[in-house]
C-alpha cells in the first residue's frame, strides 16, 4: 500500500469517528398544544404538536414527509397541570441507532 492509500484511510477513520460522536442525529425543538378530555379522575392529557425546528442553528433536524417520529411523552407534573389550550415545548433528541429522549422545555398560556 503506498504512502497516500495509507494517509488517506487515516484520515478516512478519523473523520468516521468524529462524525460519530459530532452529537444527535436529530436535535429539535417540538411546539404543541395540551387537549385535556374527560374529568375527575378519567380525564387524559394529550398533546397535538404542530410545529418543529432546530433546537440550535447548527443542529440537524429533518423529517421527511411520509417519516413519523414516534416517542413517549416522559411523565411531568408541569404538563398535567396545565390548562387546555396551554402552548408546550418539547426537546427531541435522537442518536443514529434511532434512540430517542423527549424532555419538556416550557408550558406556557
């Protein structure tokens, strides 16, 4: 193997490894409405998102059209006591292996 083969397959590698660790495959922020239904004790709480973008100007963060993102809400006091018609906001994270976490960033009237 000449000497640039071997350069470049360095290089190659070490472009591979940082690309790894470079941080989520997806990095956004989820805006959405609350839908309370029910009472009393039935009553559920429901999120519509509506709208999505960076979480910051260099994150990736695309969909396509006939992609869904699919994820769990994580439990929050702050969500169940919010009004129905409250505006939330969501950061989803995904890595490259399709892992995914969901954190609450803010309610709001």
């Amino acid at each position: 193997m000449n000497k640039f083969a071997i350069a470049f397959s360095a290089i190659a590698i070490v472009a591979a490894a940082a690309s790894a660790q470079a941080g989520p495959a997806r990095d956004c922020v989820l805006e959405g409405t609350v839908y309370k239904s029910g009472q009393g004790d039935d009553q559920s709480t429901n999120v519509q998102f509506h709208s999505m973008e960076k979480y910051s100007e260099d994150s990736k963060c695309r969909v396509r059209h006939d992609e869904k993102l699919q994820f769990k809400l994580p439990a929050d006091t702050r969500l169940e006591k919010a009004p129905s018609g409250s505006t939330v906001r969501y950061r989803y994270q995904e890595d490259g292996k399709g892992e995914s976490q969901t954190k609450l960033i803010s309610v709001g009237a």
